[in-house]
C-alpha cells in the first residue's frame, strides 16, 4: 500500500525560498523609501556619512567655480567701479557757443539778403559745441581742450550733480591743445593726478566724459601705445594712444588709470566715420601739469625759439647725401635775422644735440628747444660736412601760431 505524503509537507516552501522572497521584499521597500525620501526630502540625503575613498585611489581635482576663480583674482580685474567713482565727480560737461564770423573785406557782406540772414557783420546764429572738462581744484580751475573752447562767445559748465555755471578763460595753448577755464561753483571735487611716465603699453585705463551730449559716460580699454608724434593733430605731440572709446563730446575729457588718477586729456581719434574705431589719443598729465602752471602763472605759455625749419632725415636722404647716422633734424630752412641765422647755422646742417641732450627727430627737437628758456644762451651741436660743430644760440621767444581772422 503507496504511502500518502504528509498535507503540510506539500503545502510549506523550503527554507530557502522563503529566505529568497523576505530578501527580495526588504530591497523592493528599501528602493521605495530611498526613491520617496531623494524625491520629497532630498536634503535628507547629505546628513548620510561619507564613505572615505580607497587610499589607493588617485585622487581628482574638481573643476573650479566660478566663484573661487573671481576670488582669486585681483579686485581691480573684476570691477573699475571704484575708480569710476573716484574720478566722475571730477569730470563736468562744457557747453561752448560761437557765431560764425567772416572777414571784414568778405565779398558775401555786400550781399542785402546775406546781411538780411547775417547781420551786417557777418554773424550768423549762435551755435553749440559740447566737450568734457576736468577739475584741478576745489576752487574751479578746470582744464580741457582748446578747440572745445576756440572763439566760443559764451561758455557753461555743467558739475556732476547738475549745477551750471559761466566760465571764464584763464588762458589757451593751441599748441598743445589745452585750455584753462575758471568757474564759481563750490564743493568741486578736484581729480587725483597720476603718474604718465609709469604707465605702461596693456594697462587698463578709463575714458569719462560726455559723448554725443547722453551724459557723463565711462568707457574702459588699455593703453594701446606710448609717445605717438607726428601725426600732424598738434605742433607738440607726444600722445598717449589707448582703445577705450572716445566719441565727440569727450574732447577735454580725461583719461584715468585704474586707481581712478589722471593719465592724460583726450583730445583726438583717428576715425573714418566720425565714431570711435578704438584708436584715440590723449595729451599726457605731465603735459598738462607744465602748460597748466604756466598759463595759471601768465595767461599763456613762453616757449624757446631758434628760429629753423627742421625736417626728419629718411632713409632715403641718407643714402642720398651718404650721412653716418640716421638720428637728428636736418635744417631745411632758416628765419632770415633768427637767432640761428646769427650763430651760424647754415641749411643742411643735422642737429643732434640740445644742451647735450641727443636730437633723434625733429619731433624731439621741438620739445627740446620749446623748453629752452627765451633770452638764455643754449649749446647746439651739428653735423657739417661730415665733421661736428658746436655752435651757442642766444633763444628767442616762440612767437603765437598764426590765426586767420574771425
């Protein structure tokens, strides 16, 4: 007779199986939980001790943040605000007005419908011209530059805060391109001066002033190159260039470092289209500092003259006339009477030192004969024929750039 099997025997699992589905359901409730907990309560999470990496594990470097790289920066490389808010309230806004005026002998005067629109001397309507200035002193010295306010009839400054204010003219450098102005407003602030012999080709700089009549404006860029001349804007040149925009109605405005201090005046851009291309020019502080003293002290700057008309030796030239050297200012004319004339100079004589200071172009030697004082006797030095010759020259005065009438 076949044994019937124990009915609890069939109907309970082995041990294993049971041991299988517990496992199983504690993971499927672990998953659960961790997916409501990472969904609903993530923070959670981070409270979770860290497990520590394998000693042997090579270690890598996160990617920096944003954050820690600007903090290891210099503060001035993230930010020019601090010397925007040195320099603006030192920058005003100048509003020049002028008439045309026309020659007295002009034909157009006996015209009656051109004296009936003009005036019977030729005056026409005022008009406006805008630049930028800057304050020297808390007592309304401001410098800007002389063809913002040439033959204006009417000039007003503007302050930062909105006070207007006529100026009257202490005295002009065409030359240069500066203008001293003085108005009546109290609490100016006057503008830190900097240093334009330390500065240096792609150190930041900022131009402030009014472009365009918007307001006072600030545009950053870098000093783009030192000592430009030549380029036929003023009879002395010696320009710092930079690439920070400078439009029309910046003329006078300055051009600051990055501690906020005066580095030079802007004054002219190269441009096709009359908007900036990033090539502007600025008259350096040391300039500004010499022509400034003088006109406060005199109304107008004294300059030496020897009375020459000097050229720049090309390359040409010298392989022409076979000269040794290619530095120094070769004299291509001389004023008939002038002080050269007298000492002995002669045309074709090079130039090569001033006082024993070296001659290198005619550039150069403006600016060493300017700085010569009229009436004291200067040692010259040239070439002759292939042989030096030192000549004592008794300086003149520089005479005033001619003007056509007005």
């Amino acid at each position: 007779m076949t044994q019937l099997p124990d009915p609890e025997s069939r109907t309970a699992p082995p041990l294993m199986h049971r041991l299988w589905l517990l496992f199983s359901q504690t993971v499927t409730v672990g998953l659960a939980a961790f997916f409501v907990v990472a969904t609903l309560r993530p923070e959670w999470l981070s409270r979770l001790p860290a497990t520590r990496k394998p000693e042997s594990a090579p270690a890598i470097a996160a990617p920096s943040s944003a954050a820690t790289i600007g903090s290891a920066m210099p503060a001035g490389i993230v930010s020019y605000r601090q010397a925007a808010d040195r320099a603006m309230p030192s920058v005003v806004s100048i509003q020049a007005t002028s008439r045309v005026r026309l020659p007295s002998n002009h034909p157009l005067l006996n015209d009656p419908m051109f004296r009936r629109f003009f005036g019977p001397d030729g005056r026409g309507e005022p008009g406006g011209g805008l630049g930028s200035g800057v304050v020297l002193s808390s007592e309304g010295l401001i410098v800007t530059n002389h063809h913002v306010i040439d033959a204006a009839e009417d000039i007003e400054v503007i302050a930062p805060d909105g006070r207007r204010a006529k100026a009257k003219i202490v005295g002009g450098d065409p030359e240069t391109d500066l203008a001293v102005l003085r108005v009546s407003l109290s609490d100016l602030k006057a503008i830190s001066v900097g240093s334009a012999e330390e500065a240096r080709v792609g150190d930041a700089v900022l131009a402030i002033g009014n472009p365009f009549g918007v307001g006072q404006t600030v545009t950053m860029g870098i000093i783009s190159a030192l000592g430009r001349n030549q380029l036929g804007i003023n009879t002395f040149e010696n320009f710092i260039q930079t690439d920070a925009a400078i439009n029309p109605g910046n003329s006078g405005g300055p051009l600051v470092d990055a501690e906020g201090r005066l580095l030079g005046i802007n004054t002219a851009i190269y441009s096709r289209t009359g908007g900036s291309l990033g090539i502007g020019f600025a008259i350096p502080a040391s300039t500004v500092r010499t022509v400034v003293e003088q006109i406060v002290a005199s109304g107008s700057v004294t300059r030496g003259y020897i009375g020459v008309e000097p050229q720049d030796i090309t390359p040409e030239m010298a392989e022409a006339f076979r000269l040794a050297r290619r530095e120094g200012a070769i004299i291509a004319g001389l004023l008939r009477n002038g002080p050269a004339e007298k000492a002995g100079v002669k045309i074709g004589d090079i130039l090569l030192e001033v006082d024993g200071q070296a001659v290198r172009n005619t550039a150069g030697m403006l600016n060493l004969i300017s700085q010569l004082k009229p009436g004291a006797e200067a040692d010259l030095k040239f070439l002759r024929e292939g042989r030096e010759v030192s000549l004592r020259i008794t300086v003149a005065k520089r005479p005033k750039p001619g003007r056509p009438e007005r």
